[in-house]
C-alpha cells in the first residue's frame, strides 16, 4: 500500500498570501496518478489536479501544481477567501487507493 | 456530460442495514466506481471499488465484511450496502469515477447512525 504524507498538517496564511502544499508518498505513484482535492464540510471533494500537474476544468491559475514519482507540490497563489479548506493529495495508480490526511490551510 | 448522482441522506438506527446509490450517466459505467468514506473530523478514506461491466469489488482492507458493492448494468447504478451498522458508520459516503486519469465526484451521502 502507497502511504501519502502530506505537510504541514496546517497552514495559516492571510488571503493575498501563498500557500505551499507537499504530498511525499512512500513509493513511486504509477503513471504519476497523483490528483489534489479540495474539501470543504459537507460538500463533495472538488478536484483540482489529476495526472500530478493537469488542473481540472474551471481551476484558477492561482493554482499549480507539480512533481513525480514520490514528491508532490501544489501551489496557491494569492490566497482568496474561498481557497481556505482541506487539501488532500491522492494517489491512484494503484490499489488500494489511498488519500493523504490532509492540509487545513486556514484564515490567519 | 459525466456525471454521478448519489440518493440521499439516511439515519438509520443501530444493526440496521442499508444502501446508498450512485447513478453514472455520460458513459462512464464502463468505468470502475470508487467508493470514498469521510467520518466526522476525520479524512478522506478509500473504502474499495467495483468494475460494474464485471460486478466485481476490490476492498481496502478496512472495509471487508460488513460492505458490500454492487452495481445494476440495466441503471447504471452502483451501490454500496452496508450492514449491522454502527454508530462509527456515520459518516459522508461519496462515490467516484476516473476516466483518463481525470476524477469526478458524485455529491454525498450523509449517513447517520443513531438510536
């Protein structure tokens, strides 16, 4: 089983500020089948990166994201007030898939 | 258009069963459908997935036994049934597809347990 571990487990930061997500798995993420989500409570995971780096329909370029292999990046820039949730990371090159626990960015 | 359409919320009291739903529409069921558990304060776990051209599930460890996966071709629903449920059993229970690497989410189930 691929264990993803992502940090920090939070980040405080100010809207206009950037964020610094990693997501460091324990072995190689096949095909780099690495995708970021976004959660916010009670509503479904929205994606924002599929494939380590290809932003989703509708993303932001304030968003990037990057790496292969083992270590994994995503980047906001210029945080807006939506942009304050969970980040997770999530490999699914091969099963059992498996989430990272997350990153809370929230409002400084 | 992809999409994926879950039934909607459920309390059901404690060693009850039940079965939440997952319609594909946008020829994705040809597709695995993957099943995603979120319990409260807790994240995102991988509970399995079904091939429903194959009627076959693949479970993560954790939730052998008391769930269950299906899926009905002639609806294109997939189905997650889960039984002798507990109060550790509440939770969102999402479902997911990827097609080309790219995922979409189908909206929630809340799922309380409560006597």
């Amino acid at each position: 089983e691929i264990v993803l571990t992502q940090s920090p487990g939070t980040l405080s930061l100010s809207p206009g500020e950037r964020a610094t997500l990693t997501c460091r798995a324990s072995q190689s993420v096949g095909s780099n089948f690495l995708a970021w989500h976004q959660h916010k409570p009670g509503q479904a995971p929205r994606l924002l990166f599929y494939g380590a780096s290809s932003r989703a329909t509708g993303i932001p370029d304030r968003f990037s994201a990057s790496g292969s292999g083992t270590d994994f990046t995503l980047t906001i820039n210029r945080l807006e007030p939506e942009d304050f949730a969970v980040y997770y990371c999530q490999q699914y090159g091969s099963s059992p898939f498996t989430f990272g626990p997350g990153t809370k960015v929230e409002i400084k | 258009q992809v999409q994926l359409v879950q039934s909607g919320a459920e309390v059901k009291t404690p060693g009850s069963s039940l079965k939440v739903s997952c319609k594909a529409s946008g020829g994705i069921f040809r597709n695995h459908i993957n099943w995603v558990r979120q319990a409260p304060g807790q994240g995102l776990e991988w509970m399995g997935r079904i091939i429903p051209i194959l009627g076959k599930g693949d479970y993560a460890q954790k939730f052998q036994g008391r769930f269950t996966f299906t899926a009905d071709k002639s609806t294109n629903t997939a189905y997650l049934e889960l039984s002798s449920l507990r109060s550790e059993d509440t939770a969102l229970y999402l479902c997911a597809t990827d097609i080309s690497g790219y995922i979409y989410w189908g909206q929630g189930t809340q799922v309380t347990v409560s006597s």
